[in-house]
C-alpha cells in the first residue's frame, strides 16, 4: 500500500471527486457512501465542498459539526477514499449506530489496506481533537469494515437493529493505535 495522507476538500480536489462519486455510483452500493457528506446528492463540487466546510462549524439544532478529509494517495495524488470525523456523537442517530466516523474506499482501490490506514490516520485526527475513545460502526454484513475497525484496535460493544440491518458497534480507544 502506498502512503496516504488526509486533506480537506479543496477547489484543486473537483475533478477527482467528480470521479470518485461517479465511480461509487455506477457500483450501485448507496452504503458505499459512508462518510461521504451525502456526496451522492451532489453534481456539483464546489456546492458540496461549501456544505462540508459549512458543517465544520455547524451549530444548528440537531446538526452535529464534523470534518470531510479526502484520503489521497502521495506518489500519484488520486482520491482513493473519504472519511469523515464528527465531533462528537450526541446525536439519536450517532449514539446509537452512526458513530465518530464513516468511511468509503473507491471501488478500484478496495482491498488494499487503505480503508484500515485512512481510519488510523483520522484516529489521529480524534486525538488532536481530544477525542480519546471513538465509536466506530459497520454492518454486520460487511467483514471487510469490520476487519478495518478490528485492526484498529476496535472492541466489540454489541450490535442494534437499525431498520432491519443489523450494526455492529466497535470502541476504539486512540491510545491503543
């Protein structure tokens, strides 16, 4: 695996979002969006960029603030995944099956390691916030997310019913990263 390093969306960004979220649509997995600030709702970059640097501060009733960073990878700069850090989870939706954060790997880079370093390096990303213990979550149909959480020191709390599919619900505390 080659290194990555995570970014905040920029203008420099579109076209390689562009593709990305092209990519993730025509593999026709809606959950593969994970993360993804609804990107799947936007054809234009420059609007959804606006969004996600909006939600950083966002303080609105009912809004949780997160960061969108943009996994790329150094040696050719293509967008190989998204993840996402919401600030905190005192949310309905977040403290029961949302969690701290969601990820998405680009279909042709699957299988790679990526989604396990992106999740790493934005455990950084919580510690810097002062975040020290994470909730991480994955369908229970998913081996590959829950082998990503796993190898990021993930532990098994217990899994919820969530409309009909059930999710698993990992801790992960940043000191043992």
């Amino acid at each position: 695996m080659e290194e990555l390093r995570l970014v905040r969306p920029a203008p420099e960004h579109m076209e390689e979002l562009q593709k990305f979220r092209q990519e993730l649509l025509e593999a026709g997995d809606t959950d593969s969006f994970a993360g993804c600030s609804r990107l799947e709702h936007y054809e234009d970059m420059g609007a959804w960029m606006e969004m996600v640097w909006r939600q950083e501060q966002e303080s609105a009733p009912g809004k949780v603030p997160s960061h969108v960073y943009l996994a790329i990878r150094q040696s050719d700069g293509r967008l190989v995944g998204i993840i996402d850090l919401r600030h905190h989870i005192d949310h309905p939706i977040l403290g029961l099956w949302g969690g701290h954060m969601g990820y998405s790997v680009r279909p042709d880079e699957r299988g790679k390691g990526y989604a396990r370093e992106m999740l790493r390096l934005n455990l950084e990303n919580c510690r810097r916030r002062g975040l020290y213990r994470v909730m991480v979550t994955c369908s229970r149909d998913n081996p590959a997310s829950e082998r990503t959480i796993l190898g990021c020191g993930g532990e098994f709390e217990k899994e919820v019913l969530v409309d009909g599919e059930w999710i698993k619900r990992y801790w992960i505390t940043i000191g043992n990263v």
